[in-house]
C-alpha cells in the first residue's frame, strides 16, 4: 500500500452490481478511486475540493484507497518536501501482481488462452449457434491451450 496526496474534486455513492454492497468513487487529481470502508469514505467526503493524504492500492485494473491519514498538502510530489512529509508522499505505482494458489496457478492465464482461441474460431465460423456446437467448439479451444502445455513441459 503507497500513501499518495489526492486532490478530492468530487464523489458519488454507488452500488456493487453483482455484490449489492455500497462503496464511494472519487474523482481525483489521478483520476477515479473507490473506497468501500466509512471510515475512510466519511472523512474524505469532507475534504471535497481538498487534499487527502491516502493509503491506496493501485493495480491495472483497480483503484482503492483503503486509508486515511488526514489532510494532504498541496503539494503532491515528495520532491518539494523535507523531514516527515517527504516520508509521507510515495509516487504511486502498481501494486505487486497478487501470487496464485498453488492449486490454481496460471488457470486464469490458460482459461484468458482457451477464451481467445474459442473467439478467434467463433469469427472463422460465426454461423455456429446451437448450444451443443458452441460447447464442442470450446472443449476444442481448452483441448488446444492444455496440449500446448503438455508440449512446453
């Protein structure tokens, strides 16, 4: 987790679609951040058209602040700081890829593989349209990705 001083310009209460649980985007000086914890929404809700000084999490495809530490400094770089604040303020940068149970390694990679392999034969032939052919073409796709496998072991 990196602590970064995000300019809070706006916010909007949302709902999980599929989760049904309640969290808050904000819309910062480094684009959209979620938050799912009050205490860390409340606060910065307040600081609106302020700086917050945040523990955030960043990955490809996410956004997170998980704390709050106060009031951030306008100053959003550590370069200008000295003493604590320099401390305080870490550019950001993505968050370690998470490492994958040893039951499950590399299964989100070959399931991504047989999914574009599938897509890819879906546009040679997209007349395909019964559920039992479209299941036929997909065991094929997974058959294809687990022999490529097998032939790089």
């Amino acid at each position: 987790m990196e602590k970064i001083n995000l300019l809070i310009k706006d916010y909007e209460d949302k709902k999980g679609k599929t989760s049904g649980k309640r969290y808050t985007r904000f819309e910062t000086n480094q684009g959209w951040f979620s938050a799912f914890d009050a205490d860390v929404i409340d606060p910065i809700k307040k600081l609106e058209g302020k700086w917050a000084l945040c523990g955030v999490v960043i990955t490809d495809a996410n956004k997170n602040i998980r704390e709050f530490h106060g009031e951030g400094k306008e100053e959003s770089s550590s370069e200008n700081m000295t003493g604590d604040d320099a401390e305080k303020v870490v550019e950001s940068r993505p968050a370690p890829a998470r490492a994958e149970s040893s039951e499950g390694k590399g299964t989100s990679y070959y399931t991504s593989y047989a999914k574009d392999i599938f897509c890819a034969m879906l546009a040679v032939n997209p007349k395909v349209t019964e559920e039992e052919s479209v299941l036929n073409m997909m065991r094929k796709a997974v058959a294809l990705v687990k022999e490529a496998k097998k032939n790089f072991e």
